[in-house]
C-alpha cells in the first residue's frame, strides 16, 4: 500500500464544510490491518471529530486494543505539516505504545515522524485515576 497516495485520496472524503481543512488518516495494525478515517466537521464545532480518532475508533469497534496499534499515518490538505490536536493526543496515548510511530505529512508528501512518547511527553493515563 502507498500510504502517500492512500491519504491523498482519502482527502476527498473528509467532510469540511466549514473549516475547508481537510485531514485524512490511516491506523496500521500490528497484524498489518489497516483503518482510514477523515475529520467529520459540524455546524456545531465541538461535534466534530478527527480523522485521526476516526481511524482508532473503527479499529476499537473491531475488537483492537492498546498493544494492537503500530503506527499512525496523518495527511492535512495544507503545504504544513500540522501537528495532532490535543483531544486526538489523549486518545492516541490510550491506545498506542510509547514507542509506535505517527508520521505526519502535507499534501506535498513532505513527511515528519515522531514517537507517541515525542507528541505526547507527559500522558494522562489510567494510573492517574489512582
């Protein structure tokens, strides 16, 4: 699979009436699954949902769990590379190990990779509701 070309076509299926930021995103799973998912805005801001989370939550409502993760593929249809936003931050600390890559890139193709435990150093996690 061409995850640069994947993610460019999935551009197209982001629902971004209102922003015209379109974001497309692919989990892969340590089995080799795989899962897409674009944003879905809202008139109503708050319920909209990233692609990112998208991608994670099909894979959940498959059966997947935190182990289960390898990495994560982020498209903006922007000349930046934007970064995750910080609700998709929580969930992606939920799900992945510290050590599973997300690579974020641009329409372009230019591409950054960071660890989970780079975007996100100091999770909140379970052992906090200790």
């Amino acid at each position: 699979m061409n995850m640069k070309e994947e993610l460019m076509e999935l551009l197209d299926q982001a629902y971004a009436p209102y922003s015209h930021f379109r974001v497309s995103s692919i989990v892969v799973m340590k089995d080799g699954t795989f899962f897409k998912g674009v944003n879905v805005e809202n008139a109503s801001y708050g319920a909209t949902i990233c692609a990112e989370r998208v991608a994670i939550l099909k894979a959940v409502s498959k059966g997947y769990r935190k182990g289960d993760f390898a990495r994560l593929y982020v498209m903006v249809d922007s000349d930046q590379i934007s970064s995750c936003c910080f609700q998709c931050r929580q969930v992606i600390t939920e799900f992945f190990e510290e050590d599973a890559e997300i690579i974020l890139s641009n329409r372009n193709g230019q591409a950054k990779r960071y660890l989970v435990s780079e975007l996100c150093p100091f999770p909140f996690q379970g052992d906090d509701l200790l």
